[in-house]
C-alpha cells in the first residue's frame, strides 16, 4: 500500500502506468475468455477487413437496446473496401457456441464470451491477411510477448543476482573469470549477437521450442551487465558489521550471500528489472518480426506486425495492421514509466535510512559494544 500511495502522489504516471499493465496481464492470462475466435482461426474470403462498428442505432434511425453489428461484404473488383450490408442488423450474443479451442493449453470448450450469427464477423480491430481475427491475435499474442519479458528479466537477474554475488563475496580468481566472462558478453553488439545464437538452431522447432529458445537466448545475453552492477555493490557489503559478524559466527559462504548480502542489493534490482523488461520484449518482438521467433500460426505482437512489414499497401489502406506496434510502444513506454517512479521512490527511502542513521549513531556503537561482549548478533 505504501508503494501504491508514494506513486500516486509523487509520480502519477508511474502509477497509471502499473495499472495499465496490470490490464495488459490480466487480459493475456484471460485471453480465452475475452476473444471471440480462435487465434489462428480463418476467414479466407475476408482478408483486411476493416473494423466493424458496433451501435445501437440502425441506419434507419431505429434503436436497439442489445449491441449489433452490420455484415460486411468483400470488395468488388479493383476495390479495397469492404461493403457495409445495412440491410440487417446482427445482435452479439453471450456465451455462444463456436469453433473448438482449448482453454489454458488443456481444457477444450467450444463456448466463447461474445459472438455474431454467420454470416457477419465481429472484428473489432480488423482481420489480417489471412482474415483471421486481429482483436483475438492481439490478445492472445500479448501471451508470449508480456510473458518473454518476465521470464527472461527472472532468469537473467537471477543469474546476475548469483555470479555478481559470488564474484563480490569471493574475489580472486573467480572474481576474474566470471567478470572477464561478463565482459566478453557485453562486448559483442545485442542485437546481432542475438542473431548469430538464433542461426544455431534448426528452422522446424515448434512454437513452444522457440518460445523456450527466445527466452533462454535473452537470458544468456542480458545477465552480465546486472552481475557487473551486484558485483560492485557486494564488495562494498561484505565489509559491514553484520556481515563480518556473521563470518564470526561461522556461517557459511552460501548463507551469507543469500541471507545476508543479496536481499541489500534488491533495492537497486527491483528497478532495474522494471527498466529491464521492455528490451526482453523488444528483443522477442524484433526476432519474431523478422521471422526467426515465434512461427505462424502462433500469434506474437512481433510475428502479427509483420504483416505490415514491407508492404506500403498495408500501412495506407490498413492501418489496423499496426495495432501491435502501438501496443508494443505502450508496453514499453509504461514500465520505462514505472521504473523511473520506482527507482525515484527507492532513492528518497535511501535518503531517509541515511538521515536516520545519522541522527541515531549511538544505536550502532550500542550493538557494536553487544556484539563484542557477548559474542552474539542481536540482529
């Protein structure tokens, strides 16, 4: 709460910002629930459809109290637009029946939130080239690419959390493999390292495969400048009090570091994996925007926004193409938002402890003196 209430009073837009990517999550997790079609479910006859309006008032100027949507009809020769087919009204429907998908990976239903009777389509943002469904695709597309940022900031700071750890703690020779190691990753350019690990493997993995593979390629590339960060701050750590006393007390290396040393460092951590997380996203969206990371007909905002790429004629007639772009900048734009709030909230609790410690010294050389005379911490 005490977070909540700091964002919102000091910086607002970090606030809103939380909140719309709480929205964003909870439609991805909800995605079989809150789509009307399948995501790789087509409609052949009816590529590039436009978004359909849905009213209340036919264009006859009689009213509905239940929502409806008009049918739309395919171009007609040199054309790219569609017809609107005033002639009947289609209602939405709740809880109808459709084509057999599986809810969650496992639970197969045939039961959707919302839908139109044949043959009208409710498109609330347009069909792609294949007239598949760009509202379904979106959502379930925001899946992969909202989960890759948080599995792979998870896996790389944990990896950074633990080599930066020991590299601190330990020093030496190991301090010098693991940074050199460190330095070997960073040195090489991101995006085409990237690349070059995405040519090793083989073109017909599946969609899960190269899921797992996105992930694990962001995550071997993006641990080394946190391991760097941690490194720094546990040599600084490992010299305070309750540090060395813990040594004293003979607790082991592994505890030390764990218990003792890393949870100091989550301060700084906790933002930087907010900052962190849009470029996971922008890696995976890149990779499958060029065709090497998530594979049709799995949907990713990268792979939907490809669709567009390289072909003037959608970006001037379709515009709805580029959807995913824009979420992609929101995405992005809101947790660069939420880490700066974040990191400004740390930096004034940091002040505070400062500030405390400064007024209070007595309290220090008080557990100093309990330690020295009893032998005990009384942490």
């Amino acid at each position: 709460m005490y977070l909540l209430t700091s964002l919102r009073r000091k910086r607002p837009a970090a606030f809103y910002s939380l909140w719309l990517l709480v929205f964003f999550y909870a439609a991805a997790l909800l995605a079989d629930f809150l789509t009307a079609y399948p995501y790789d479910f087509q409609n052949r006859d009816r590529p590039f459809c436009p978004p359909v309006r849905v009213g209340f008032r036919e264009a006859g100027g009689q009213w509905h109290l239940r929502p409806f949507v008009y049918n739309y009809l395919p171009p007609e020769g040199d054309s790219v637009r569609y017809r609107v087919d005033t002639s009947r009204p289609y209602f939405v429907s709740f809880w109808v029946k459709g084509p057999t998908r599986k809810i969650f990976g496992f639970i197969p239903s045939d039961r959707y939130l919302f839908g139109v009777a044949p043959p009208a389509r409710i498109f609330l943002l347009g069909s792609d080239q294949f007239g598949r469904d760009l509202f379904s695709r979106v959502v379930y597309g925001s899946r992969v690419s909202l989960s890759v940022g948080l599995v792979g900031v998870a896996i790389s700071f944990s990896l950074g959390l633990f080599l930066g750890g020991i590299a601190g703690y330990c020093g030496g020779k190991i301090d010098n493999l693991l940074m050199r190691l460190a330095e070997l990753l960073m040195a090489f350019p991101g995006f085409y390292l990237i690349l070059a690990l995405r040519a090793v493997f083989p073109p017909t993995l599946s969609s899960f495969q190269v899921y797992l593979m996105v992930i694990a390629i962001l995550s071997l590339i993006g641990w080394a400048s946190l391991a760097r960060v941690v490194r720094g701050m546990v040599l600084s750590i490992r010299e305070e009090d309750y540090v060395l006393a813990a040594k004293a007390l003979g607790f082991s290396g592994s505890r030390i570091i764990w218990r003792h040393i890393i949870p100091r460092t989550f301060s700084y951590t906790i933002t930087a994996a907010a900052l962190s997380v849009p470029g996971y996203i922008l890696g995976e969206s890149a990779l499958s925007l060029l065709g090497l990371g998530i594979q049709e007909p799995q949907a990713s905002w990268g792979n939907i926004l490809s669709g567009a790429m390289g072909n003037l004629e959608v970006i001037l007639y379709h515009g709805w193409m580029l959807i995913p772009g824009l979420l992609i900048f929101l995405t992005v734009l809101a947790y660069n938002l939420l880490g700066d709030g974040l990191r400004e909230i740390n930096t004034t609790l940091q002040g505070r402890v400062f500030k405390t410690a400064r007024l209070k010294p007595r309290t220090t050389v008080s557990c100093q003196r309990l330690f020295c005379s009893s032998g005990k911490v009384g942490i």
